[in-house]
C-alpha cells in the first residue's frame, strides 16, 4: 500500500482535505497528515517511510529528502516550487511535481485587489484614482498574468505584456507587447510582476528598470520576493515620493519599507494569493491526481526536475 502525507503548516481549507483524501483512499492508499507542525523535526520524522508528499509552502530540503527513505514524488499544491531542493530529490530520482494554474485566479484577483488598494490610496479617505483607462504592465505571462489581463480588461484597462517565455500565446490573444522590460515600466501605470524566483529573474525588478517608472506608478508583486532588487526599490522609492508598492510578499527589509514609506507601502499578513477555498481545493486536488496517475500510469506530465 502506498503512503501519502500531506504535510501543510499552513493547512488546506477543511473542504479540500475531504476531496484530497477521497481521492486517495478511493486508491487503496494510506493517508496521512500532518498539519500546523512547528519544527522540523515533526516533519522529518512523519517522511520516514512515506511514498509521496503533498505539501503548500513547506520547505523539502536534503535533510528532508534524505529521511524519507522510501519517497517518490513530492507534489506541490502551487505553481511555484523553490521551496523543494530539486537537486537532492533529483540524486534520489525522486519526482518533484507543481499544479500549475490551478490557484492562478486567486492570484490574479488578489494582485487586482492590491492595484485598486493602491491607486484609491489605501482606503485612507484621500482622493484617488481609477483603474478605468490606466495601463497595467505585466511582467510575465503565464497563468496568473493571463488572468490579470482577463480582469483587468473587464475594469476598462489597457494591458501591456513583456514576456520571454510565452510570447506565442500573447501575439495569439492579440495583446500589445512590449519589447523590454525597460519600455514596459516606462508605458505602464500599474506593474504587476508574475516571474518565478529563478534564472534571470532574480532581482530583475533593477534600478536600470524601475528608474523608466511614471510618477505615481504602482508595481504590484504576487510573485516572489528574490525578483526584487529591494535596494533599488528603496533608492527608487526615495527618490520619488509618488512611487508605490505593494506586495503579496513580506520584503527582507520590512521593517525600512514601513518606516519610510508609509502610505506608499503595503504587505499582505501572511502570503494570500492562494488563500482562498477554490484555490485550496483545485491545487490540492490536482496534487492528489497526479500522484494517483503517476503511481497507476506513470504519468510525469508536470514534473519539474531532471
């Protein structure tokens, strides 16, 4: 028999843990949880003898990896995946899986929200704008972006796109390009960032790129925070007060943001953009079907190491 945890400091809603579970005991395989743990060790001791992992947000690591003697895939209910060291699960041949696109319109609704938080001045009782007729720039377009630009359309808004990666699936919508994300920030009102954490990604929200910015531009980060260049962002915030930004991540530099820019500056509590039951129940589902199919037809359709 198979064994599956679901490892998830931070749980999935009550009614994805009923449709995951269902799913996997209709397999014949033995479930496991593991659920709000608060040290590692918890951790390392329930993957010892496990087959496969589900997990949101929890770090895999070697350590991890190397105490799960008889693992196989891991899954994560997610589209981003820098949180399981590929390196180790791959010198174990140890599948690494995402669920790509399945919270993508939580995502996509919370970086709207955050854009209209933002340009009504936090809801501080200032006079501000609309979303109507502004430019929003998406840097990046996979799952979440398209979503965005669904959204963003149906507000009146003019969407720009600058992507590497899905230029096809723009130019096939019809969407206006931008031909570097120098041109992007500079045409755009509102910067909404859907990079993942990796390649040349990494600190490309520079100051080389964010000094072409509008006064009173709004960047908008759902994605992660290693995209960011935070000290060019403070040197960039500093030298232009109508600058704001917004985050679905906590930045290393919190605590200098909050001081600084007050009223310029926002940060979700927690991580959000996947917090919500839809999205909890389509990754975590997606996360169970995969492992079904990858135990019963060796399917590896999403897997993300070599």
């Amino acid at each position: 028999m198979k064994r599956v945890l679901i490892a998830t400091e931070k749980p999935f809603a009550p009614v994805a843990v009923k449709q995951i579970t269902g799913i996997l005991t209709d397999a014949g395989y033995d479930v496991r949880m593991l659920e709000k743990y608060t040290a590692k060790a918890e951790l390392l001791e329930a993957v010892k003898d496990v087959h496969a992992i589900i997990i949101r947000s929890d770090e895999i690591d070697r350590e991890v990896i190397a105490a799960a003697q008889t693992l196989e895939i891991v899954v994560r209910a997610g589209a981003g995946y820098d949180n399981v060291e590929l390196p180790a699960a791959s010198e174990k041949n140890v599948c690494v899986m995402n669920t790509p696109g399945q919270n993508a319109n939580a995502v996509a609704e919370l970086a709207i929200g955050l854009a209209l938080y933002g340009i009504r001045e936090f809801f501080s009782g200032k006079s501000g704008g609309e979303l109507r007729g502004r430019t929003i720039g998406l840097h990046g377009y996979g799952y979440v972006a398209r979503n965005v630009k669904r959204i963003a359309e149906a507000f009146g808004m003019r969407v720009l796109v600058y992507t590497r990666y899905s230029k096809a699936q723009a130019v096939a919508e019809g969407l206006e390009l931008a031909h570097s994300l120098e041109e992007l920030y500079a045409a755009s009102d509102i910067i909404s960032i859907h990079v993942p954490a990796r390649g040349e990604h990494i600190k490309s929200v520079s100051y080389d790129v964010m000094k072409f910015l509008k006064n009173g531009s709004i960047i908008v980060n759902t994605a992660r925070k290693e995209v960011i260049n935070e000290e060019d962002l403070l040197r960039i915030m500093t030298g232009n007060p109508t600058i704001k930004y917004l985050s679905d991540i906590e930045p290393e530099q919190k605590t200098t943001f909050q001081e600084q820019f007050k009223g310029r500056f926002y940060c979700t509590p927690k991580k959000l953009g996947a917090q919500t039951d839809e999205a909890n129940t389509n990754a975590g589902v997606a996360a169970a079907e995969q492992i079904v199919n990858f135990f019963e037809k060796g399917d590896q359709t999403f897997r993300v190491n070599v």
